[in-house]
C-alpha cells in the first residue's frame, strides 16, 4: 500500500471510489548460483526484476508527489475563487477549472489504475498504445494550461480589482500547480515511459 505523503499540505478528502493501491513490484531476493549458466540467467532476471522495481517506484513517487498534490492544490484553488466576490471572469475562472480537475482526476485515475499497474508487471501488448494516450492527454493539457493563465490575468485587471489578500494566495497556488503539473508530465515522459519505447504502438490511421 502506498506510503502517505509527508503533511506538510492539507489533506483532502477521502476518495472511497478513487482506491489508491498500486500493485508494487516484489523485493529483489536472493538468486541461486548453480554454474556459469545459471548465474548468466540470475543476473539477466535480477535486470529485468530491478527494472520492474524501478519502474514501480517512480510511479508511486509520482501518485505521491504529484497525483496527491494535484488533488489539494485544486481542491483549495477552487475554494480561494468561491470566496472571491462574484465578477464574469472569477466564475469563467471557476468554471473552467471545475472542468480541468475533472478532467485531470479521470488522467490520474486511469494511471493509477490501468498504466502504474502494468508499469510494475513490466509492461504488455497494450503498454505502448497506453503511453501514447496518456502523452496525447499530457499536450491537450497544455491548451487549458494556456486558457486558465489567461483568465487569471482577465481575473486580476478586471475593475473594481478584487482584494489582494485573496489574489496574492491564488495566484501563488495557481502558479505552483501549473508548474508541478509540467514537471509531473516531463517526469514521465522522460523516465517512467522510456523503458517501453519499443513497445508496439497502434497503427497510423489510412
């Protein structure tokens, strides 16, 4: 079961429906040594077992650092938006990200569920047309990534300005999000997915 993430951030809410076990890979134990041969094979099994473990780390690294981070970052971003007085371009704002975390949460959901678990199994058939879902969902990110920066800034020239004890923490906390969102991506575009770039992929369309 995975670790809990140091509290040093407000914890949300309990998601019953949203299970965050990850299958992790086994411990590494003891190969048995029987000839030139048979250490030949327990050698090539520790690399792909140690792979595996690799692998498996990273992802809950990641459903730790960034899932979780993500989930009360959105959380307590929405509720500094409520508390501001009602303008069209708060509510746009609301809006908008009411849908990204929507969004976001079914991204992470199918990882946690679907990708992390072969990742630990160290991979299959699928593996590869997965990633690439998951990669063309990490640039359509970029895109509302886009809009939520420019709604902020429509957020804070609209007149009368809103008050600055509430803008200050949401434009800290949004600029935190968006920032570890990119990292989160790039971790596993350029860590997590690499061991699997030759998997077989879905063929071009036509």
């Amino acid at each position: 079961m995975l670790a809990q993430r140091p509290a040093h951030r407000p914890e949300a809410p309990t998601r019953d429906d949203h299970p965050m076990n990850i299958p992790t890979a086994r411990p590494i134990g003891a190969l048995p040594r029987a000839g030139a041969a048979a250490d030949g094979d327990a050698r090539a099994h520790a690399g792909v077992r140690g792979a595996q473990t690799t692998g498996a780390s990273l992802a809950e690294h990641i459903v730790e650092r960034f899932h979780e981070g993500h989930r009360r970052d959105l959380a307590a971003l929405q509720g500094l938006l409520a508390a501001l007085p009602p303008s069209p371009p708060a509510m746009a704002m609301a809006r908008h990200l009411a849908a990204f975390a929507a969004e976001l949460e079914r991204h992470m959901f199918k990882e946690e569920m679907r990708l992390f678990p072969m990742i630990d199994q160290g991979g299959n058939a699928l593996i590869g047309v997965l990633i690439d879902d998951i990669t063309r969902e990490h640039a359509a990110h970029e895109a509302t990534v886009a809009t939520l920066r420019a709604l902020h800034q429509a957020l804070l020239h609209e007149p009368p300005a809103p008050p600055v004890a509430t803008t200050a923490p949401l434009g800290a906390l949004l600029e935190r999000f968006l920032t570890e969102l990119a990292e989160h991506a790039a971790l596993e575009e350029t860590q997590l997915f690499a061991p699997f770039a030759a998997a077989p992929r879905r063929p071009p369309p036509g």
